[in-house]
C-alpha cells in the first residue's frame, strides 16, 4: 500500500528535478527550517551527551541498548543534514566526534544512564510532532514522520527494557 506522504514526496522530487537550491527555498516555508534545525541540534545534543556517559555503562544489555539509541540518533543525523544541504540551510556546529571520558564516576549507575537515554528520546516527541503537523513540504514532512516513527520504537524499546530492569518509574496499577 502506497502511502500519500511517499507519493507527494516522489512527486516533488520529480518537479524538483534540475531545481537549484534557491529555487527549492521557495517551497520550503519557516517554520519547517525552524523544525529541521531544532531536530539536528537536539539529535546533535543527545549524542553529545550519550558520547559522554556510553564508556560508564556496566550492563551488557544497556550497552546494546545505547548502541541502537546512538544508532537512531545517526540516522536522524544524516537525513536532517541531507535536507539542509538540499535547501542549502545554514548548519549548527557538530558537537566533536569523541567526547569521551577517561573519568569513570561511581556516582553515575546504570539506572541513571538509562533515566537520560529515556528522557532524550523523550524529548524528540513534541519536536517531531509539531514539526510534522506544522509541515507542508513533501520530503520535509515524510523526514519528520520517519524520525516520528523511530523515535516511537526507540521508545517502546526503553520502556521494555526499564521495565525489565526495574529502572522504569511506572505508575501504580489500577485496581476499580
């Protein structure tokens, strides 16, 4: 099943054949420049920070985790910057490519490590939300969906593994 999203995305990309990107400024509006660069800094602030802790996880599985969460970050890394190359948007500056640290805090557990990759995808929600409901823009619009989408299943992830762990705050069951 072909969705309307994909189509309009491949039919602009057909009319914007042989477009330069000056001309494909003028399709594209400002509020979703705001939110392709909102996204990029925020993934780009994320993986900073999961750079930072990454080497002070203990649990083998909260390794895989981080790897999938960095993984998803990547990605959203790289769409986010072929779109501002194909509008010839203005880029925010990346963080180093290594920010690790030979210090290994003892105060910093594995259940606050997962408390901070739940909270960064946390945080993607309402930017990627709006940013999809506010955009007109074909490719625009299906780059945030994707993201929308990942960020869901990255979710989903760290809710099974917090609940597994037991480092998931859960609200109390109810009982009529």
């Amino acid at each position: 099943m072909i969705k309307i999203v994909d189509l309009m995305d491949k039919l602009q990309k057909v009319t914007d054949i042989g477009k330069s990107a000056r001309e494909k400024q003028k399709i594209i509006n400002v509020v979703e420049v705001f939110y392709i660069w909102d996204v990029l800094v925020t993934k780009l602030d994320a993986l900073e920070t999961i750079q930072i802790f990454e080497h002070m996880i203990e649990d083998n599985d909260l390794t895989i985790i981080k790897n999938k969460v960095k993984e998803g970050l990547l990605i959203g890394i790289d769409d986010m910057e072929a779109l501002m190359r194909d509008y010839d948007l203005p880029f925010p500056m990346r963080p180093p490519a290594d920010v690790s640290s030979t210090v290994h805090l003892e105060a910093v557990s594995d259940r606050d490590i997962f408390q901070m990759f739940y909270e960064v995808i946390a945080a993607f929600f309402p930017i990627l939300g709006i940013g999809f409901m506010q955009s007109t823009t074909p490719d625009v619009r299906k780059g945030l969906k994707n993201h929308l989408l990942l960020t869901m299943e990255l979710q989903e992830m760290l809710v099974e593994y917090g609940k597994l762990k037991g480092f998931l705050n859960q609200p109390p069951v109810y009982r009529p």
